[in-house]
C-alpha cells in the first residue's frame, strides 16, 4: 500500500491514521445495500427506502461526503507529511459502505504498520456513538496483535475548529448585533437513555457552543442551543428541536433571522444539506423568517490543523 501523497520518504511509514465516518452511498444503486448496513442486516421496508432516497434525490441524488472525505484524507496526509515528512500515511474507512474500517486496518497489518491512530469524524465524544469506531477497529484488530492501537475521542477544544467557527460569526456581527437575529448553534440529537446513563455527548455539545459564542463575542441572549436530525423512535430525544425552536423565535420571540451553525457535524453531508438547508430553511420561511447557515469545515485548512493537533496529541 502506498500513499498518494506520501512525500519523498525513502522507507514506509510504521504508523497510520484512520479517519472514521459513518459513510454514505457512492450512488443510487448503493443505498440499498448501505441501509440495510445500517440496519445491522436487515432490509428496510420499501416505505423507509423511498423516504431515505427522496432525501437524497432531494439534495441531487448522492451526498458530497465521499468525495469530501477524500479531501480530508489528502488534506491531513499533506499536512502531516510537511510537519513530519514520512512518518504517516493516512486512510479512511467506513462503517455502513466500502472501506470498511476492518478493510482499512488489513492494508495497514500486510503494509507493516505497528501503530494505528483512530480518529472519527466527530468533534464531540459519546460513547454510544463515537465509541462505536473505536470498537469496530479493535474487534479488526484482534487478528494483528502486532499493532498498537490508539483512539482520539473529543477534539472539538482544538483552536483552529473553533476559530473557523468563530470567524464566520465575526465576519456576521453587523447581523448577530441585531436584536431581530437568533443564533442557533446545533447538533445531532440521541435518545436521552443515552444521556441519563451518562454520555458526556450533550455536555460536550454545550461546552463547545458556548466556548465558540465566547470566541465570537456572542452575548448569551444572541444564540441558544438546539438539536437535529432527531431519529423516529418513539422514545425522546434530546430537545428541543431546532425547527421548533426556530418558529417559536420567529412566531413569539421578536425573531427574523436564524443563524444556523451545526457545530455537531464538520462537513456538507444529509442532516446539513438536507435537514438544514432545506427542512429547517422551509419552516423558518413558512413563518416569515429568512436562514442564515454558516458554512462547514469540509476541507478546509482549519480542519486539516485540528485532525494533526488530534494526531499528534494522541502520541
């Protein structure tokens, strides 16, 4: 295995980084098979199949994640082979589509790589999901003993994610200064079990918001806190909703303007190109309100700075 952007080290590196994410459909003949994944085996009811492909055939028929993560991969390999040229190759590996993290970590065993450093693609920890990565790499692991494992958790403190938050928000002041402005930072919601049997997620989640309105210059009456992309489960989720928060600021607070800055998530995938830019945009419109969404980090250099400070730090 080699790397395309390995620099001009004259031996292969030992140690690895393995960017873990959910994955998503290359194209439409993949969803099928990459919620059945999902659904531990089980193939969805057509119902659930058409709604899934609606939201995607709703934001252009696939989801930029694939090619997104791509250039994140690039992006850390480039950044690590300037800072420490040869030392690190750089790979993903999927849960619910090809590669798979166990298919990532079997290139890595037969290239000879004796560390492996496993980072999911989600700044804030929880062990109901994000723990799930890590387990998935150590249950692959069981057959190459001879490699060390280390897992990175919760890098959402890292200053460069936060300044490229903050940035966007200074950048909107002159708007965020309005009285008739609401910031909502978000994220994805989880089943409140999961939190009352003491997930750190929601905790994470708020500290990150906060530190980033601090860094912003937000007072605490320009933004609040609220969750998306909540599944259908029948039990409650963490609350409150984002649509309904952002109606009821609309309808009832003085509101005209949301701000959206989904601070769970770090790229362009369904729950911002859909939930966000179409779902929470169509309600805030259908009570007389305009959205304003701040952008994701996908590749950009910021980004590429806290997945090496994530790295590094985790040696």
């Amino acid at each position: 295995m080699t790397s395309e952007n390995s620099g001009n080290a004259t031996s292969a590196p030992k140690k690895a980084v393995l960017l873990m994410a959910y994955g998503t459909p290359y194209k439409t003949e993949d969803l099928m098979g990459y919620y059945t994944n999902i659904r531990h085996g089980v193939k969805p009811p057509q119902k659930l199949y058409d709604e899934l492909a609606g939201r995607y055939e709703a934001i252009g028929g696939t989801s930029p994640l694939a090619k997104i993560t791509d250039d994140q991969v690039a992006g850390l390999q480039a950044a690590l082979d300037r800072d420490h040229p040869g030392e690190y190759v750089v790979r993903k590996g999927f849960k619910y589509i090809e590669p798979y993290i166990a298919q990532t970590i079997d290139e890595f065993a037969e290239a000879g790589i004796t560390h492996i450093y496993g980072l999911p693609l989600a700044p804030q920890y929880s062990v109901y999901s994000v723990e799930n990565y890590h387990e998935r790499a150590q249950e692959a692991l069981k057959k190459h003993p001879e490699i060390a494992y280390h897992p990175i958790r919760s890098w959402w403190k890292d200053e460069n994610l936060i300044k490229f938050w903050a940035d966007q928000l200074i950048a909107m002041k002159d708007l965020t200064d309005r009285t008739d402005t609401k910031v909502i930072f978000s994220a994805h919601s989880l089943p409140m079990r999961i939190i009352n049997g003491g997930d750190p997620y929601l905790d994470e989640v708020t500290n990150n918001a906060k530190t980033v309105a601090k860094a912003a210059g937000l007072r605490s009456d320009q933004y609040t806190i609220a969750w998306q992309s909540a599944g259908r489960t029948g039990e409650p989720w963490i609350g409150p909703d984002f649509k309904e928060t952002a109606k009821d600021l609309i309808q009832n607070g003085g509101i005209s303007t949301i701000v959206s800055g989904s601070l769970g998530f770090i790229v362009d995938n369904l729950e911002i190109l859909d939930d966000v830019d179409i779902e929470l945009k169509g309600e805030i419109e259908s009570v007389g309100g305009k959205l304003r969404r701040l952008q994701m980090p996908n590749a950009d250099p910021l980004l590429e700075a806290a997945l090496e400070d994530a790295v590094l730090a985790a040696e």
